[in-house]
C-alpha cells in the first residue's frame, strides 16, 4: 500500500509543493530513492483557509507506481 507525501522543493520559485509516493510500511524513503524527512514534510490545509501553492508531482515515483500496476495487471 502507498500514500502520497508532500514537501517543498527548495529548487523552484516561487515555493512549490512536490509529492512523493511513498511505501506505508516505510516512509523514510520514496519510490524515487529520495529520502524524506518528516520535518520537511507538508500538509496542506483542506478546510480552504489559506492559498494552496502550486504542486506537482514526483515524475519518477509515478512512473514506479505505474511499473508495478503494470506487473501486477499481468
């Protein structure tokens, strides 16, 4: 099972949210190998209370996702 983590990628400006997928058995590390610090993590408010940053995805833990749906579709 996975689930989605959200941080901010320091890389882009203005400051945007990236998600990771993530193992629930093990959320120290993504799909794509980066290690994820719980301190840098973001949950963004759902109650509509403040703006919502731009956001993107992980482009290779999608990928992996994809692979194993693929794998286990066979």
């Amino acid at each position: 099972m996975y689930e989605m983590w959200a941080e901010q990628d320091p890389a882009v400006t203005p400051p945007t949210v990236v998600w990771h997928v993530v193992a629930k058995d093990d959320a120290s590390t993504s799909l794509c190998g980066r290690f994820l610090e719980p301190a840098q993590r973001v949950v963004p408010a759902t109650d509509g209370s403040e703006p919502a940053p731009p956001d993107r995805y992980c482009d290779p833990c999608l990928v992996t996702v994809r692979e194993a749906m693929t794998a286990a579709a066979r």
